[in-house]
C-alpha cells in the first residue's frame, strides 16, 4: 500500500489542482485579516482562540470536493481499469483500500492547511485572543474535524468506484458534505411521519444531532464547544463523532474493499 499511497502523493503534489486550492484556502482565511488590519477597525477582541478566529466548517466539503477529483482522475482514458484487469482479488482489494487512506490523509493535511492559515490570519490582524484553549483541546478539536471529514470523504470513494461517474461523483460529495442528502432525507422521513399521524420535525428533533452534518456543525463552533455536554443531547460531538463518524468511515472502506473491489473492471 505504501508504493500506492506514494504514487497517489506524487500525481497530486504534481497537478496543478491541489495548489489552486491551497492558494484558494490562504487568500479567503487570510484576506478577511489583512482586511481588519488595513482598515483600522475599533478594538476587538477574540473570545477564543478556535471559536472565533479560525472558520473550519468548510473542511469536510473541501475534503469531499478533493476526494472527487483524485477518485475520478484519469478515469476517462481508463487507467484505473487497465490496473485493476491486472491485479489479483487481495492486490484489488488494496488498490480499492488505499484510495480511502489516502483520501483520509488528504482531508488531515486540508484541516492542518486550513488551521495554519488561520493561525497567520490571527497573526496579521493584529487582534488578540483572550482566553486561547490550551494546545490538547485544539489538537482534540482539530482531530474531530477531521473525523467529521472522514464519512464524507469514504462515501465519496464509494460513490466514485461504484458508479465510476465523475459527475455523479462530484454531485455526491457537494451535496453529500454540505448537509443536503441527509437534511432531505430527515424531512422526507418526518412528513411520512406526519401522514401516520405523527408531529411533524419529531424525527429530526431525535435523530438530528446524530447525524455527521449537525455534529460537524457543533464541532465547527470551537474546541470548546467540541467538548462540551451542554446541548440538546448531553453529550459532547466528540463523543458523537466518534460513536457516529467514526463507525460509518470504517463501514465505507471495508464496503469499498471487500465489496467494490469484486466487481468486474471492465
């Protein structure tokens, strides 16, 4: 998997795609900065330090918008099925694997870029930070935006070597990462729900905090509201991150590799 993983890191780091996007990442964290330093706003201060000076609630449909483009990469002249006729049933299931693992990484490195570029933000504004959450509960908060990434970023593999489709690939993970399929199936369920005689929004009351977008939400709101059991549910989105997000990117891969990865390459 290595060999693999270090030729995917090579056509990356080579295209021209991934570093628009960096550079795309830096100019919108850092312009609104440089914007408050030059036009000489009133004293401010931030609250927190994750809170309120650095906006990742992007990551996951970045990270899902990436995993389209290397997944689908190449697929139009058939490279990927070219490799595949060649390789045997455990060779294939790595080669369907890797793609997961890198994608995963793909989305760490995104949420660290996205991080950094806020901190120089936070820098070049000049405004300070009163009360910055010790280095452990932003590592944690960082840790659980990734893992908020992660189911977006498995199912949008999936989608891509089930229906090797650049367009439904990318359609997927727009409105997969952006909250959209889940929220139109919660609403679907819950006018069902009302027909039965039910109360309408009683589903999506019980089962909304539970789904990745409401969790990547309220872990978007900062390291300390990550940890916090003060909400609906009383407990904290760490936790449902890691008791929701955490299972489902694991039931994406293995249903990559050891399902996906049987089907005829032609």
């Amino acid at each position: 998997m290595m060999a693999l993983l270090r030729s995917d890191a090579y056509r990356v780091l080579r295209s021209r795609w991934i570093w628009a996007v960096a550079a795309i990442v830096a100019f919108l964290t850092l312009a609104p900065a440089l914007m408050m330093r030059w036009t000489n706003m009133g004293p401010i201060c931030y609250d927190n330090l994750t809170g309120s000076a650095l906006t990742m609630s992007g990551v996951q449909l970045l990270a899902a918008a990436l995993t389209s483009i290397v997944c689908c990469d190449r697929t139009d002249i058939g490279f990927a099925r070219s490799i595949l006729s060649s390789l045997g049933g455990r060779a294939r299931m790595v080669w369907f694997a890797e793609k997961s693992v890198f994608s995963l990484a793909l989305a760490a490195a995104l949420t660290v870029l996205a991080f950094a570029a806020g901190l120089l933000g936070l820098l070049a504004s000049g405004v300070p930070v009163a009360n910055p959450e010790p280095a452990w509960q932003v590592a944690a908060w960082l840790g659980c935006t990734w893992l908020c990434a992660a189911p977006y970023v498995v199912l949008t593999v999936l989608v891509a070597h089930l229906t090797r489709s650049e367009g439904v690939t990318i359609a997927f993970a727009m409105l997969g990462a952006g909250g959209l399929l889940e929220g139109g199936l919660l609403i679907g369920i819950d006018f069902l729900h009302a027909l039965a005689g039910g109360e309408f929004l009683a589903v999506t009351s019980a089962v909304g905090p539970w789904l990745p977008a409401e969790i990547a939400s309220a872990v978007g709101a900062g390291a300390q509201a990550t940890l916090s059991a003060e909400n609906a549910v009383q407990l904290a989105p760490a936790l449902r991150a890691l008791i929701v997000c955490l299972p489902l990117a694991v039931a994406a891969i293995a249903a990559d590799a050891l399902l996906v990865s049987r089907r005829d390459a032609a």
